[in-house]
C-alpha cells in the first residue's frame, strides 16, 4: 500500500495504534465490505475490526484514539507543505461524497 501511494502521490495520514486494539481477523472483515454505499462509510469495517460502536466518522475515531492516548506514532506521506490537518466533514457531506464517488 505505501508503494502505490508513494507512485500515485496519494495524500495519507498513518496512525500506529496499539496491536491489542485490532480484535477481529482484519482481512476477512474488509472483505465484507465491497464499497462505500448507504450509510456505510469507510469506517465500518476499522470500526468492526476494533469493536468500537458509536464512531460513525474518521474524526470521531482520531478524537477517540487521542483521548485515550492509543496514537502510538502519526506520520503523513505526500502531504501539502501548508497542511493543517484533516477536514472535518459532516455525516451528510460524507454520504453525498460517497453517492457521487459510487456513479462514477
């Protein structure tokens, strides 16, 4: 994944969070999930890996990984100079995203 990332100059933001926090088999859980559609976001299946109910957005997630001191490392990979940090965007902004991405 870091390869095609760093071919494709894809912007990413990694956090290492502690091993004991990933209780389901990661490979079989993301496989459940073919898309984004609905009200599935990308966060289901890093929510079912950690069985972690209540977080519904990437920024729920990071606030509640930092809140509990579980961010053991961030790094970013092919990000702009003037980064400030990740977007906050609105449950409705995420699912509109989604819908579009999902008619290309």
């Amino acid at each position: 994944m870091l390869k095609k990332a760093k071919r494709s100059a894809v912007p990413l933001v990694l956090v290492e969070i502690p091993g004991e926090l990933i209780r389901e088999e990661i490979t079989s859980v993301f496989s459940k999930f073919e898309r984004a559609s609905g009200e599935i976001t990308c966060i289901y299946p890093i929510r079912e890996v950690m069985q972690l109910e209540g977080i519904n957005q990437l920024a729920n997630l990071l606030t509640y990984l930092d809140s509990e001191g579980l961010m053991l490392q961030v790094n970013g990979l092919n990000l702009p100079e003037d980064y400030k940090g990740i977007p906050d965007y609105s449950m409705e902004d995420i699912l509109k995203r989604i819908q579009v991405l999902n008619r290309k």
